[in-house]
C-alpha cells in the first residue's frame, strides 16, 4: 500500500508490530510478546492521533490524491443500484476522464455525473487523469439535460486536477464548454447535489460544480488553482506548494466559513481509502437528506436560491474614481 512522507512515523511502528507478529508466530507459545505488542499498538494509537489530527492542508491535499482513494466508479459501485452509463457529446467524441448515467440510490432515481481517473498508468491515460476535453463538459450537460427532461435530481461527483489545457482541447472550445455549463447548469430544473470527494482544481471542478448544495470530503480541497500552479506564479517555484496551500485556504473547513461548501463529510483516520464503504454510506446518506430537502421546493424557489448562493460567494469593494 502506498504510503504518505509525513505518515512515517506510523508505518514504522506498524512494521515493529508486524515482525514481532511474526516472530511470536515462529515460536508458538514458547514466547510471549503481548505485553510488548500491547505496547507498540498503543504507541501507534497515539501516533496516528498525533498525525491525522494535526493535518496542514498540504497533507490533506496529498491524502486527496492517494492513489487508493475512491474514485467516482467506486462510490457509484458502493452507494447506487442499476447504474446505466451514457456516452458521447453527440458532437465530437467519448470523453472518459468524464462519466454519466442513469442510476438509482435507495429508491431515489438520479443522474450521476462525475470525473473518473484511473488505478494505473494504462488507464490513467485513457481516462487521461482525470481532466476532462470539451466533449466531457458537453456530455455532462447533455446528462444534466436528460435529467432536466425526466424530472430527476442530478448527483455530482468532482475529482479533478483541472480540465485538460492541451491544443486540442482548446480547439475544440474548452473555455467554451466550461463557460455554458456555468451559465446552463444556472437553469436546470431539478435538484443538483455534488460532491467534492477528491481533487477540485480550477474551472475544471467548477464545469460540473454549479449546484443547489455542495458537500466536500474531510480531506478534499477545492481551489481556483493548484498549490502547484499558484505556487509557479507567486513564487515562481513549484516547491513552495506547501506554502501556497496553506495561503489559497482550500480545505473543507476553510471553505464552510466562506459559505463556498454547505457540509463537511467526516472521513476514517488515514483517510478515505482506509474504509470506504463507511464513507460511502456515510455520503449517501448525506446526499439523500440534501435531495429530500431540495424536492420540497418549487422550481422557481430552487433556481433563485441557487442563484442568490452562488451570487453571495466572494466579497469586494469599490472605489470611487
């Protein structure tokens, strides 16, 4: 399993624990270790307190890209039923950094619109990192649409560095396509509950992010940039993301005091990828309490709230000439 630089100190004393394991199983009853195990276990109790409950949001944002975190593919297997995926812009091209379809969750029937990425470096490519061309955003509001006509909720799952910035992509009209899905998702007529379970980078999050209530993981970040890319410009060094982190204030805590996120969703210690099935139910329930709440309200209540929430965001002065 892979492991995180400042999770060290615990996968030390992990190995400690797993030798003398091994070795007390080499000598069956002939010695006793449990007081030493004992020991080590409540030595690793409070290093995996000390750890994770101190976390900068440079380690949070590494927890969001752990290679075995959850992936959009993984909660809908965990937390929906009869998931039946649509393909294509009908304009260009299948884009598979960007997954839709049909599904159910409880009795609840729902669209699912989320970024994909992949568990290897042949399907990272295919999947292409999970950075959304044109087509992706054009096919995630052809799904939006579809739900719009059959009178079903919309359900969002954002996990994304940021849209893919290559030639072609602006070719074919990238900042287009994001820029009408800001405008369209404005007036889509049901419910739209999404969800920041990872990654939330840039216009490429927000392409699909324009939604009545947004949820973010306990270890998710969501920025207008990456620590990366704001670092390069500040400081003109890709190093300094740690610092940069820390300045874009993008963590799920931050983010609920600036009213950008409605609710956090807890995590396991370690995060996500520790348990999750736990997470899932955990968020399925969340999301289900959101969409109860969102039904009971009128067309015409649900588009002004969710144009007043979006409006709000941010503050600035003027200054006279």
């Amino acid at each position: 399993m892979s492991n995180l630089e400042f999770e060290k100190p615990i996968v030390e004393i992990q190995k400690k624990i797993a030798e003398l394991e091994k070795l007390g199983g080499s000598h069956g009853d002939n010695l006793d270790l449990a007081p030493e195990l004992r020991k080590l276990e409540q030595k690793l109790e409070t290093a995996r307190t000390k750890v994770y409950g101190n976390l900068s949001s440079w380690q949070r944002i590494q927890i969001a890209r752990h290679p075995k975190r959850p992936y959009t593919l993984d909660y809908i297997q965990m937390l929906a039923t009869d998931f039946t995926e649509i393909h294509g812009d009908r304009l260009f091209a299948d884009d598979l950094a960007m997954i839709a379809g049909f599904a159910t969750i409880d009795e609840e029937k729902v669209m699912i619109i989320g970024h994909q990425k992949g568990r290897d470096t042949v399907e990272n490519v295919k999947r292409n990192f999970g950075c959304a061309h044109p087509e992706g955003y054009r096919k995630a509001m052809r799904a939006m649409r579809l739900a719009e006509r059959f009178g079903i909720p919309v359900v969002v799952f954002i996990d994304t560095p940021g849209a893919y910035p290559g030639i072609g992509a602006e070719e074919r009209g990238q900042a287009q396509a994001i820029a009408e899905n800001l405008r369209d998702m404005m007036d889509i007529k049901v419910p739209i509950v999404a969800t920041v379970i990872g990654e939330g980078g840039s216009g490429g999050a927000l392409g699909v992010g324009v939604a009545d209530c947004i949820l973010i993981l306990q270890n998710a970040y969501y920025s207008v940039i990456s620590p990366e890319g704001c670092a390069s410009i500040l400081w003109r060094s890709a190093t300094k993301a740690s610092e940069a982190a820390e300045a874009l204030k993008l963590t799920g805590e931050h983010l609920i005091k600036f009213g950008i996120v409605d609710e956090i969703i807890p995590e396991p210690m370690g995060g996500a990828h520790q348990n999750p099935p736990m997470v899932a139910n955990i968020l399925k329930d969340a999301i289900l309490k959101q969409l109860k709440r969102l039904k009971k309200l009128s067309t015409e209540k649900l588009l002004d709230e969710r144009y007043a929430k979006f409006r709000k965001i941010g503050k600035f002065t003027t200054v006279g000439a």
